[in-house]
C-alpha cells in the first residue's frame, strides 16, 4: 500500500516549506504583487498545436480560439465528450498494469501505462474513444468516488470493476513572482509520484492573486494536479524544489476535463 511520506514537506508558500505539523492557524504571509500575465490553456495537451496564434485541436472541430496576443488567456474549449466508462476485467489483489499519481486528492491520474496487465489488455482492442491514456483520470470505481486511497482499493478488490474516467484539463499559470512573498498554496506529493496536488488555495500570495482576475476555467483549485515547474517535469520531489527555491515560477496544472 502506497502511504505518503511523513517527512516529506506538504505545506508550500513560496520559498518557505512548513512542515504537516504547523497549526492551521499559523499560515504564514503569502503576499505577493504583481500581475499575473497571459495564460495559455491546452485540453489534451498532445492533441493540440500552435498555429498562427490560435491554439488549434487536430481532432475536435467544434473549438473556440482566441488569439494569445489578446488580454488575459488563450483558452482551447473542446465539445464534452470527455467522460467515458471502462468495465476491466482484473485480478484481485494483482496489479492492474498502471501506475497511478496521488497525494491524499479524490481522484487517481494515469502516471504511466504498464506492457503487461487488464488496462493494456483493454486498449489493445478498445476503440481509440475508449482507451485509457498517460494523464487520464479516475473519478469513480465501481460507485466510490472522492478518495483516492479508496478508488486504488477499490480497483484492487474485484474481479470486475467500472471505471468511470475523465480526459485531462491541462492549463498553464505563468509567471507567478513570489520573490517578496509566497505561493499561497498547501500542497502534498508522494515520493513516487510525477505530480504534486493542490491541498489548499490560500486567501494571499501569487496564486490568489492570479485567481482573482483569472477566468473560470484557469483558476488553480483544490485537488489540481501540477505536472511542471518552470518547464521541468518529473519527480514530485524535484517539482517541489523548484518551487521553493524560484522567485518566479510557470506552472503547468491539470484536472479531470469538465469536474
């Protein structure tokens, strides 16, 4: 059973880290000036491409462009075709043939899909629309939803398990300067994690007050998943180095699409 790490910094705002044990109360000051800038909104991050300033979805026509120069964001919006159910036939107790990204979130994330297991097996002669992808979510396993440790039990526990998967919501938050204040996130990793989950938006520091002029849809919420830092990805680890140690960071985030 995958348990977080209990060292592992989970409190972030700026360039400090707290550790779990700092009292609620004892948040520290996450002011930070400074307007965000243009943001630049992909859904299915693979599938979309750049030309002549709009951003463009190879596989979906009915998409809404706004060119980058303009005020605030670049928003790609996509039909809602993005939810889909698999019924998997598994193992219990045996591993389902992919890798999961959590940190105490409510719902699990495709890190990586495995040569060998049900999901594998399933994509081999599944329609395109109905495989399961790198960056998908599960938001539901067989009626649990909202926790999830128990969707990872819940996958594990039967023979026979309905997932309930979204596509991802991939966005990116540039320049947020922090350097004379903070993040204004809580944020929690597992060790053997490639994201790093947003606990909490705090009400001052650089993401607040990007949120407050941001769109709808680009505002960073609880439970977004961050995937990059500045352009790198990788360990949660290093993504949470980064974050302390830049006074300026890009973030690109995800969630599941319409959630």
């Amino acid at each position: 059973r995958i348990q977080p790490p209990r060292e592992a910094p989970s409190l972030l705002c700026g360039g400090a880290v707290a550790e779990r044990s700092r009292s609620p109360s004892q948040s520290p000051d996450c002011r930070a000036p400074g307007e965000a800038q243009r943001l630049d909104l992909l859904s299915a991050a693979d599938l979309a491409t750049r030309e002549g300033g709009f951003l463009l979805d190879a596989e979906d026509e009915d998409v809404v462009g706004h060119r980058s120069g303009q005020p605030r964001d670049s928003v790609l919006q996509r039909r809602p075709s993005e939810a889909f159910s698999v019924l998997l036939r598994t193992s219990r107790g045996q591993p389902a043939g992919v890798l999961f990204d959590f940190s105490d979130g409510d719902v699990l994330r495709v890190r990586a899909i495995e040569a060998q297991g049900p999901v594998p097996d399933h994509n081999a002669t599944a329609a395109p629309e109905k495989q399961i992808r790198v960056g998908d979510f599960i938001v539901s396993v067989g009626g649990t939803r909202g926790d999830a440790r128990k969707l990872m039990m819940a996958i594990h526990s039967s023979d026979l398990v309905n997932l309930e998967l979204r596509r991802p919501f991939v966005f990116t938050v540039p320049r947020l300067d922090k350097s004379e204040g903070t993040l204004g996130l809580d944020l929690a990793y597992h060790v053997q994690s490639s994201a790093v989950v947003v606990k909490q938006v705090f009400v001052s520091g650089a993401v607040p007050e990007w949120n407050l002029s941001a769109s709808e849809e680009t505002r960073v919420r609880q439970h977004d998943h961050i995937m990059s830092v500045n352009g790198v990805s990788g360990r949660a680890a290093e993504l949470v180095h980064l974050i302390s140690s830049s006074a300026v960071v890009d973030l690109e985030l995800t969630r599941p699409m319409a959630w």
